[in-house]
C-alpha cells in the first residue's frame, strides 16, 4: 500500500536498520490504514521527546506502550502515575475484542505480559517506597519555586541555605529550616549575617508564612531522612529487563510545585552522580516527566534557563527525558527545540486561544506532507497520534498520522493488596521505610539558645551573689575517639565534602 506518495514517504523515513520501539502503522486517512510502521530509533530516545494531547486522548497509553518496550529492551524507566492507571503495568492484559482488532489493524502479535515495576511513593503518601530529600539537596532554587518566592525573597533564602552550610547547621526537613529562618531573624542571629547582606523581618515572615502553608499540605513527610538515591532508578531486574519505577502523587492538585519540582531534582541529582557515556545503542534511563506545565509556570526566566541547561546536557550522560503534557505550548521554546521525538494526540479548537495553541503546534512540527497538519491533529481519534521522531542520523523522520499500538500489560490501576505486597518485598523498602531523625539545625540551634540562657542565668547570678544551680550529674562518658566519631560535627564534615562535589545546578547538594 506504498503507492500513496505520503506513504511512501514514511516508509522510506521509517526504515530504520538499529533496533527501535514500534509505537504502530502510518493511517492514509480516518478509516484506511498502510502497512507502513512507525518506529523510534532505541539509540535516540535519549534525544529527549514529547507526548502532548488534550485530556482523554491516549497519552497515558501511550507512555505505557513506551515503557513496555523500553523495559523490554533492558532500559530502566520512570514513570510519575498520576491517576494509577499505570500502576497495572506489572500484570499481564486482559485481551478482548477491541484489542484484537487494534492489535491487527496495526499488524502487531499482542501477548498479555507484566513488567517488572517497583512503586514509589512521595513521602510515604500512598502506596509505595517512601521518597523523601533533605532540605540542603533540594537547594534553595528549587524550594524558592516551590514557595513562590520572587527573586528578593529567593536571594535572601540562598543566603539562609549558605549560613546553614558554613555554620555546621544541616538542614534535614522543614523544621530545621524554620529553625535558622527565626535564629537568623532574632536579636541573637541578627550579626550573623550581617556581612553578607541580612535578612530583612519582612522577608523572614513571608518565607516562614510561606513555610508554614507548605507544611498544611503535608510537604513535611517529604523532606527528611533516609534521602533517596536516584541512581536505585537505573535498576535491571534479574531477567535483563529495565525496571519501571512508577511514583504514586495522590493529592497533586494540593501540591502541584512539589511534584514537579522533585521530579526536576531527581534530574539534576542524576546529572551530578552519572558518567559521561555519549551516545550509546541505548539509553540508561528514559524518564517521564508528566504534567510537565506545572514546572514552567510562573517560573523565572533564571529557572527557565536552568532548566533547559540541565534537559541539555543530561542526554550525554544517556538519560532521555519525555514531557507530557496537553499542548506543546506549555513547553518553553529553548526546551521544546531540544526535544527530538514528538507524539501528538487530539487537540481541540473549542475557543481562541484553543485555535492559537493549535495553529503553534502546527509551527512546531517539520515541513509536513499533510495539505492541513492542524486538521489532521483535529480529526485525530484516541489511540491516533501525528508522530515524527529522530531517525539514526539524527534528522527529523517524515510526519506520520499513526495509530497506536496495544499495551500488553494491565491498562488500568493494579490491585491494591497486590501493590501492597510488592511495596513490601521490595529490596528498597528496608532502606526507605523508617524515618531517621539524627541532630540537625534544629536541634543544634536549640541547645544553642539553650547553653547561652545558662551562661546568662549564671552571670546573673554571679552578679546577685547567689550560687549558681548545680550542674546535673554527668552521663558515663565514651572515649575521646568514640565522642569524635559519633560527632555530629564529624558526620557533618564527611557529608560537607560529598555535598560539594555534587554541588551545582539548582543549588542543590547532598549530605
């Protein structure tokens, strides 16, 4: 069926001789399709792609026929769930009649499989390991975004989080943070940043305000202690296939900045810890980044930049990275030029501004062999997408009208006793169930105030010609190599050099 001109087309641009993920067969029109099959080359996936399309149209099932394929291939992915319609990717599907006749319009040999998946959680909220960073890794940058702070107040926090580090104060979670804000605001705290400028009343009681919000949503269950490492997401399962980690966010709409923030620091951490690798005959970690317009929103152009720079030069360490979202729109320019592979669903013109997305979209693409490009994205049914990806030069392939292939795990939520089961088996349960709470700014500040309260008590009365309160009797004492050891100050002094060698993009760091 090859005689079609744009057919032909395709075909010659699809002919790809490297191994590659099959996403389904080029349509002629609404109702014919061509035997003609649309491919992304496996090597280019870490040219980064798009999944765009209006609610309802497919992307999720999309990112599931990807990953699928993906973990087939041996690549690790991450997949933020959403909904939990991913979630069933670790079951085999269930064939019926609407499957088969997909699975054979497009000339695909459908098996039900599972994959193998390990499910996260953030902060322990919903079904999954727990994630949680501490508050010195995940910078200041990216918390000013979180909080909504404009560029003053994220300066003055740049400042909190430099006096936290030189000062010995680590900051773990939210109250440690809270803890330096009011220090470094009260007469006692005040010389301490007086060389570097000061933190105004007013900007300590926006971002401890701010703060306080922040921790109503329940953000404080997400930062703390054991901090995730992002390299557990390149993981292979025993058989060779990648393993999909599936991040359960319940309640996203009380927190859309959080989310989108974590899955920017995952990014960065894993800029910092992986080896350059160039390109490869495969990626290391394709990484879906799912309502990817919460991350730009009101965002500084700083932030912008960064973020661009990170997309930028993550490929080279072989990660790709997928935003998903509604319109490409959504997506900055200096992101979106760097995105290789596009998936477009239905769009839909239902107002003005619709018909202006719509018409950028458009623009967005190559020159197309469609007569009306911005009809066919119209016309698109579910499961249709206008795709065009990198071939294995690394030239834009021939746009192609498609219909997608079936998933051949579960498309839908996964059995919740079942997920339950496989959170708890999990290698990483052991290391990321239970809270760890050492000494941190907190604390240190706390006996701080506390030993200064003494002296002044003590001074006092000294100067009344009272005794002073005795002392309380001393607890057995460990040798001098023992107190140096257990030393917050020693584990602070070995994290404080790991911190800076990570150091970098988004200001964030690890202890």
């Amino acid at each position: 069926m090859t005689e079609n001109p744009i057919a032909a087309a395709v075909a010659t641009g699809y002919a790809f001789t490297a191994p590659a993920l099959e996403l389904g067969a080029l349509m002629l029109d609404e109702t014919n399709l061509s035997d003609v099959h649309i491919k992304i080359p496996l090597g280019m996936l870490n040219r980064h792609g798009l999944v765009a399309g209006a609610t309802g149209t497919g992307k999720t099932k999309t990112l599931q026929l990807m990953g699928e394929q993906l973990s087939a291939n041996g690549v690790p992915v991450f997949a933020a769930d959403i909904k939990g319609d991913l979630s069933g990717m670790a079951d085999p599907g269930a064939e019926d009649d609407k499957i088969k006749a997909r699975a054979a319009s497009v000339g695909q040999a459908w098996e039900a499989k599972g994959f193998p998946v390990t499910y996260y959680a953030l902060g322990g909220q919903g079904t999954g390991i727990p994630l949680r960073v501490t508050m010195t890794s995940f910078g200041p940058t990216l918390l000013s975004k979180v909080l909504g702070l404009n560029e003053t107040q994220e300066s003055s926090l740049g400042l909190v989080f430099h006096y936290a580090d030189t000062a010995g104060l680590p900051l773990l979670d939210l109250k440690d943070l809270r803890a330096v804000v009011h220090y470094l605001d009260s007469d006692e705290g005040k010389p301490d940043l007086k060389e570097l400028g000061g933190l105004s009343s007013a900007t300590a009681g926006v971002i401890l305000r701010e703060l306080i919000a922040f921790e109503n949503q329940g953000a404080d269950a997400f930062f703390g202690e054991p901090e995730f490492e992002s390299s557990d997401l390149l993981q292979v399962a025993p058989d060779g296939r990648g393993m999909v980690s599936m991040v359960e966010l319940p309640n996203l709409q009380d927190r859309p900045a959080l989310f989108s923030t974590f899955l920017m620091w995952l990014l960065a951490d894993l800029f910092h810890d992986l080896p350059e690798v160039g390109d490869g005959d495969k990626p290391k970690l394709v990484f879906f980044f799912d309502e990817a317009h919460l991350l730009f929103d009101d965002a500084s152009n700083a932030f912008l930049d960064q973020i661009a720079q990170t997309v930028r030069l993550i490929r080279s360490k072989g990660v790709g990275v997928f935003f998903v979202t509604q319109s490409p729109t959504d997506v900055p320019d200096d992101v979106l030029a760097q995105l290789g592979s596009r998936v477009q669903h239905q769009l839909r013109a239902a107002t003005p501004n619709d018909a202006k997305a719509l018409k950028a979209t458009v623009n967005t693409y190559p020159t197309s062999s469609y007569d009306d490009l911005g009809k066919v994205i119209l016309s698109l049914g579910i499961g249709e997408a206008v795709v065009t990806v990198m071939n294995e030069r690394g030239a834009p392939t021939p746009v192609a009208w498609t219909r997608l292939r079936a998933p051949e795990s579960l498309m839908g939520p996964a059995d919740a006793a079942a997920m339950d089961a496989a959170v708890k088996s999990s290698p990483g349960w052991p290391t990321y169930s239970q809270v760890v709470d050492r000494e941190s700014a907190s604390e240190k500040l706390a006996a701080r105030i506390q030993a200064g309260a003494e002296k002044a008590a003590a001074e006092s009365a000294k100067a009344s010609g009272k005794p002073a309160p005795k002392p309380k009797a001393a607890k057995p004492q460990d040798s001098t190599f023992e107190k140096v050891v257990k030393s917050s100050t020693f584990k602070y002094a070995v994290r404080y050099a790991a911190r800076e060698a990570v150091r970098g993009m988004f200001g964030i760091g690890r202890r």
